[in-house]
C-alpha cells in the first residue's frame, strides 16, 4: 500500500492507484450490483463488499485521503454538510435523550433539533458557546451528544473545546469542523469523538457540489454512525465522490491564498469608518482571539464584519453595487461572497442592531476585491 502523506504533498498523492500504466486518479466506479467471484464467497459472505451502499474504492481512495487530514479512524461520506450533522446526531440519540447544541451552530441544526428529534422525545439545550467548563451545568443523565462549532456559524465566536471536551467526561462531543477545514483545527485530537464537514466547502472549492463527511476518532461511535448510514441508506454518488476528490487535490494551496486575502480585505477593513467590527478570529482585536491562537494554526476565508449603520436599505444598496462578490448561500469556492445576515440566538439572545454581513474571499486578485468594496461603499453612502 502507497505511504499516506500529510500537508499539501498528501492533497496531491494520496489515493491514487499505483500499478502498471494508469490515469492519475482514481476511476469512477458506478454501481448498484457487484459481481462476485464465485457462487460459495457469495453465500460465505466473505467479499470485501456486496452491494453499492457500501460504497465502492472511488469511494475508499477519497475516504483514505480525508480521514489523514484529522488521523481519523473512519469517515462516511453524506450527501450534504447538513447531513453529516443530522446522522450522527440520530445515531447517537437515545429515548428520551438530550442533547446540548451551541448556541452559535449552523442554522438548519437547529430546526432539525426542534424538528425531527423533538418529535421523537429527545430535548435540546442550547447552550452560551463560550461556556467552557460550564458546561458541565448542562450535562444530564440522558445527556447522548454535545455539539460544538468553532468558530460559530455568522458571528464567529471561538469555543474553548479541550474545557468542554474535558468537563463532557463520557459524553461525545461532536465538532462541526468545517471551518477549519480538517487542516487549521484537529478537534478529534483534542478527544472530539466526531469531526464533522460540509465537504460542499473547500473541499469541494467550486461550488458545484454538496457533500459532509463524518470523521470518527472512537470505534464504539463509528460502529454506531456506520450502522446508521447504512440502515438509512446513505450513500453519494461515485462520480460526486470523483469531483471532491478533485477539489482535495488542490485545497491546502486554495486556502493559502483563501487566508491571505481574508486578512488583507479584514485588515482594511479594520481602518475604514463604515464599520463597527470586524470578526474574524485571526485579529488581536477578536475577544477570543488568545484560544484560537493557542488551537488553530490558520484561519480561511470567512469572516464577517458589523457595519457601523442599523439601516436594513443600506445594506441593500451596498450589496448590489458590489461587482465582484456575489450574494448567496454556502462559501469555500473560487469567488467571492457577500450575505447579509441576523443570527438566531436563544442561550444569549443577539442584541445588535447594526448590519451583520458575513464575507467570504474568493481566489480573486486580492486588489480587485478591495478596490470593489471601495466603490460599493461609495455609492452606497
Ligand atoms: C454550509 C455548512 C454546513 C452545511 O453544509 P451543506 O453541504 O450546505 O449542507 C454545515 N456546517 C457549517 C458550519 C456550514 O457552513
């Protein structure tokens, strides 16, 4: 078997097949039957796979290459970010359960906690995400899984993970990891049991697939998140998984300029009057700024910042003059984003009146992107 190789070197090298004259990646394996060899491994069920759930090498070859990125035990692949996080949750709900969500977690979460696992009995707390220890306040008997997101989905907050994973004890702690992108923070190496990932990010990088993975450190877990899958009949396209792993191939060298240029365009924002603050973790002016340095080693394109107006038709107007950032869902392509946005807070309720607007910056000549939001300030003045 190839060496499994780290950093950008692994982007590039691991998962590809090694023998005889080749294409560089992996083939598209498609399909629904697998043949056996012979009648009796049939009926012995001795094959490596059986059927097309379990997913086919195209599949192996991505999930090998993943999982180096956290030094995961297993990954399974969801055909969205949003599933990665609803399966392992249902996986490890348990009658009459409980589960302790962060405050700050991203949105659909929520409605699936107050949806789906509401109807089956299981009550959700959402908790302050810069709790730290505190959390051990939350934690019950029933209590089957805890969920953090660092930093928090819109407004950025940095969770200290080793004080919650630490006061969790024997509760699973699951970490929505896709901001740093399994390269910047390593959740399941502080003792997370899940590491989870909206791969429709930077893994994917170009915006044109959706796609989670759910990394597991624990084998008791990912035996339960395994069984899950397949009992709810997960499963992603091979032709999807080809198209992720394409994007894998090129991600620590996108997120090197992703972060260059966030810094840059946050920086100057910084400086300029329209606005109250920028929040973006890097930044000695962010309040959790001293946990991420001590946790993460790099920070993406995605940030956001407070405007320093209340008017809701400002914001419009400052939007739509913007040229090259365009206003939409999701983030971690090649292009530029501007989304408006107001948070739905329970544990601390989001008091600010002024614009929230989360940016993320795309591979674009950083001058360009500055030079763009200058004008759009202009003319939105
Ligand atoms: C986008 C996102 C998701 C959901 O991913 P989809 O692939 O769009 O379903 C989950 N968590 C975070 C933090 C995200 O930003």
């Amino acid at each position: 078997m190839a060496r499994i190789r780290q950093g950008a070197t692994g982007d590039a090298h691991n998962g590809r097949p090694t023998e005889g004259q080749r294409p560089v990646n992996p083939p598209i394996e498609a399909g629904s039957t697998i043949l056996f060899t012979d009648c009796r491994t049939f009926m012995d069920r001795k094959a490596s796979y059986a059927y097309g759930t379990d997913g086919s090498p195209t599949h192996w070859a991505f999930e090998e290459n993943l999982a180096r990125l956290e030094n995961a035990d297993s990954v399974v692949l969801t055909p969205s970010g949003l599933t990665a996080i609803t399966l392992p949750l249902l996986a490890l709900a348990k009658k009459g359960g409980h589960v302790l969500i962060t405050d700050s977690a991203y949105g659909p979460t929520r409605q699936f906690c107050d949806g789906v696992l509401s109807n089956l009995g299981i009550e959700t707390t959402y908790f302050d995400p810069l709790c730290g220890a505190d959390i051990a306040a939350h934690i019950r008997p029933e209590t089957c899984a805890i969920l953090c997101e660092s930093p928090g989905s819109l407004t950025f907050e940095i969770q200290d993970l080793p004080a919650i994973i630490k006061a969790a004890g024997d509760v699973p702690v699951l970490v929505d990891n896709t901001w740093g992108a399994g390269v910047y923070l390593k959740p399941l190496e502080m003792g997370a049991a899940i590491s989870i990932h909206a791969l429709t990010k930077y893994v994917s990088g170009h915006s044109d697939l959706l796609m989670g993975a759910v990394m597991c450190r624990d084998s008791g877990i990912s035996a339960k998140v395994h069984s899950a899958s397949q009992l709810l009949g997960n499963i992603v396209p091979a032709a999807d998984v080809s198209l992720a792993h394409r994007g894998l191939r090129t991600m620590h060298r996108r997120l090197e300029v992703h972060e260059q240029s966030a810094y840059a365009v946050a920086r100057w924002f910084e400086a300029r009057d329209e606005i109250a603050a920028v929040l973006h973790p890097g930044l000695p002016s962010h309040p959790q700024h001293e946990i991420w340095r001590r946790d993460f080693t790099g920070a993406c394109g995605l940030f956001s910042i407070i405007a320093d107006w209340s008017d809701r038709e400002r914001t419009i107007a400052f939007v739509d003059a913007l040229e090259l950032f365009g206003v939409g869902y999701s983030w971690g392509g090649f292009e530029s984003l501007c989304t408006p946005a107001s948070p739905t807070r329970t544990a601390r309720a989001w008091t600010e009146e002024r614009q929230l607007m989360r940016f993320h910056i795309g591979l674009e000549d950083v001058d360009d992107l500055i030079a763009d939001l200058d004008q759009a300030f202009a003319a939105s003045r």
